[in-house]
C-alpha cells in the first residue's frame, strides 16, 4: 500500500487525484491534505477521508478555522512549513505535489531530499528550479513522475527507450479558448471568456495561462529538465481535439505518441502506479466518430508568450524565475480585471529584460528573485 500526501488537495489536481486514488482504496492511503483558503472543501476532504495532517496554508485564514477541526482526529498545520513537514513525513512514500505557482518549489525540494517519490503537478517549480530539482533527485535515488498530461505523454512513449535515442518530442496544445479568436479581439477579452476552456477543466491560474499559451511555454521548460533535453528538439503544435498528448520522435524517426480522451485521472493514475498500469473506469476513443485528428501551427505572434519562455530558457540561469514569477503576478492582476490580456506579455518581458540575469547558483538565488520580481511587477501595477 502507497501512502499518500496531497499538497492542494483542494485544487482541480487535488480533487481528482483524492477522486480516483479512493477507487483503490487497497492500493493507496492518504496521510496529509492541505488547502489555502477553501476551508469548507478541506474540511469535508478532512472528514472523509480521516487523514493524519491537515495543513490550512494561509496563516491567518488558519486562525480563524483551525477550531473547526476540533473534533476530528487530525493534526492541523500551518504556512510553508506545514506543507514541507506533511511533504517530508516518515510513515509518506508518494507526495503529489498539486499547489499551483512557485510555492511548490520548497515542498518538492524538501520531499526529494527526504527521499519521496513526487507525482508532479506544480510545472512552476520546475520552470524555476528544474535543474536543481533533477539534480536532487538524482543524488538522492528519487524518481519524478509526471502528472502534467504532455509529459505524461512522454515519459509513456519513453517506456522502453532511450533518452539518448530521442530526436525531438512534440507537446501538443489544444489552443486554447482564442484558438480561433482574431487579435483585435482578443485583445479586449476579459478573464471570464479566458477561463473557458474548450477541452479541460483546471483552476484559474493555469486556464488564463491556457488561454495566453504561456502554460504551453512553461512546459517547454518543464520536459527541457525533466527528459534532459535541449530545447531546439522541442516543437510544439497545436491539436484541437486534445486526444494526443503529446508524441516523442526517434532517430529512426519512428514518432511514438499517447492518447486518451482528455482526462487528469489517466496521468494521475499512472505517476502513482507506476510502473504497473491499473484498469480504470473511463470512456475509451471512438476514431471513427471522432473522425479526424488535426494540427496547426501555433500563433505565436498572437501569442507571445510562447515565445517569451523559449527565449527565458534560452537565457538561462534566473530568467525562467523571473518570467514565472511575473506571470503568476500578472495571472492573478488579469484574474482581477485590472490588466488587459496583452499586459500579461508586455510585462513578463519587460521583466525579463530588467533581471536579466543568466546564472543561476542556488535554490535561495531562485526565492530571491521570485520575490524581487512579484515586488517588480507590483511597483508597475501601482
Ligand atoms: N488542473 C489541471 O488540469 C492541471 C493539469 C496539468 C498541470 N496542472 C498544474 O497543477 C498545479 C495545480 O493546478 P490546479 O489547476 O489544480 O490549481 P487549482 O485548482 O487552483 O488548485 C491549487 C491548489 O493549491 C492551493 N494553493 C493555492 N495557493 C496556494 C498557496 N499560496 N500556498 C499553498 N497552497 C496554495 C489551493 O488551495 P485552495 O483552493 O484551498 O485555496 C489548491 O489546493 C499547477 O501548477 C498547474 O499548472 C494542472
């Protein structure tokens, strides 16, 4: 039996990750959940489920509602050190780490180091600290397992090859709710068009990121560490239906690719299964309704973002940290309508171009900059 801690439990990831796990009720046990401000979900979750640890990150929302756990048999932390100590535990083999942005980084970091296998989610720590991470997990023998489904695609279509045998691999995007959206118009489109997605349902921060295909960017970076891969043999295309999650090409130019209905479950299932597969419940593709896979170029001149994470990464060093860090920051000023679509981009640059800077020598150069960033992007807003 795997045990289990869920970092945002209370997130889309979180949600299906506690959904499908608790169809297997022999095979997983969860330990520790946390959440950041939906206390009532937490403590439905808590109940439950009837895990050891709760942690309610924000700290102040933790003052108020901590008493509302009273009566269960559970042990209820705080803030990031909460979430490092439910990821580090003794009694955990697995943690998913399913918090959104780069507050994720030290929980990963401690867990690795702690020797936990990680079923990743959180492709912001990634972006930030890739290098560090996969290092880590090297020296401490710990396997990352993918939940993002492109490289979930991947690292299936790996399964009995070779990393070095590989030419490019191909992350398929689905577009995004502007696929088909004319630049004039997008420019005025407000959060709410932004969060409808044709073909996922996900929390916020990620579906705006969708919606500017800077989540497209970030996983860019995201596979560059995690298949050690340069990052000219990374091509991304767009794929409407959202069937192929992404392929991997050979030297032989054999091109392997997965494919499924869209669904988090299926790559949840397999990180923590690995590397058995287990039978799931769920609607298998009909071709012949389906009728025709198709891809497109993606509009990169529409959508700069894209771009702007090629050319963070091609920088290096603490340019991904900083496009990540503005992005989450204009993410959420989007979210609130105080910026328009076309901000996000002009000020992740804008960014980049001020802390320019191409080495990267440390985990604290990473929190250091995260923060000067967000305080960067701040000042600008004002
Ligand atoms: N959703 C998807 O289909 C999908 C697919 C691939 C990858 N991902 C990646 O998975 C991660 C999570 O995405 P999501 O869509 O599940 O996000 P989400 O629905 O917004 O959930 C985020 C989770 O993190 C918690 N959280 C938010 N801010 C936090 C903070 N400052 N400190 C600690 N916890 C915090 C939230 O708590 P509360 O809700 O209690 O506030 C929630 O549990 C992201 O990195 C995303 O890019 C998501």
């Amino acid at each position: 039996m795997k045990k289990i801690t869920i970092l945002g439990s209370t997130g889309s990831i979180g949600t299906q990750s506690i959904n499908i796990l608790s169809k297997y009720p022999n095979d997983f046990k969860i330990i520790a959940l946390t959440g950041n401000q939906n206390i009532e979900l937490l403590l439905k979750q808590t109940t439950e489920i009837k895990p050891k640890y709760v942690v309610i990150f924000n700290e102040i929302i933790y003052k108020a509602k901590k008493h509302l756990f009273d009566h269960l048999e559970v042990t209820v932390l705080s803030g990031l050190s909460g979430l490092i100590e439910v990821a580090t535990l003794e009694d955990v083999d697995v943690v998913i780490n399913s918090v959104v942005g780069n507050i994720g980084l030290m929980p990963t970091l401690k867990a690795i180091q702690a020797k936990k296998q990680v079923a990743i989610a959180n492709k912001e720590c990634l972006v930030t600290a890739g290098e560090i991470l996969m290092k880590e997990a090297s020296l401490h023998q710990v396997d990352i397992l993918p939940i993002d489904s492109e490289h979930s695609a991947i690292f299936q279509a790996l399964q009995g090859n070779s990393l070095k045998d590989i030419k490019r691999v191909i992350l398929t995007a689905s577009g995004g709710p502007f696929r088909n959206t004319s630049r004039e118009a997008i420019e005025n489109m407000k959060a709410s068009d932004a969060l409808k997605h044709p073909n996922w349902s996900m929390g916020r921060k990620i579906s705006i990121d969708s919606a500017t295909l800077m989540n497209k960017g970030l996983e860019v970076i995201e596979a560059k560490w995690l298949y050690d891969l340069s990052i000219d043999q990374i091509d991304v295309i767009v794929h409407p239906q959202s069937i192929i999650h992404s392929m991997v090409e050979y030297h032989d130019h054999s091109i392997i690719a997965q494919m499924s209905l869209p669904t988090m479950e299926i790559p949840i299932l397999y990180a923590l299964s690995y590397p058995e597969r287990k039978p799931m419940m769920f609607e298998t593709v009909d071709f012949v309704k389906l009728g025709a896979l198709t891809f497109e170029a993606p509009r990169r001149d529409d959508f700069p973002c894209l771009d702007l994470a090629f050319e963070a990464i091609n920088r290096g060093g603490l340019v991904p940290t900083v496009l990540n860090a503005a992005n989450e920051e204009l993410v959420y000023a989007y979210l609130k309508n105080e910026i328009s679509f076309y901000d996000i981009s002009k000020y992740v640059e804008k960014a980049m171009n001020h802390f320019d800077i191409r080495q990267l020598t440390s985990i604290d150069d990473v929190l250091v900059y995260d923060q000067k960033t967000r305080t960067y992007i701040k000042e600008i807003l004002k």
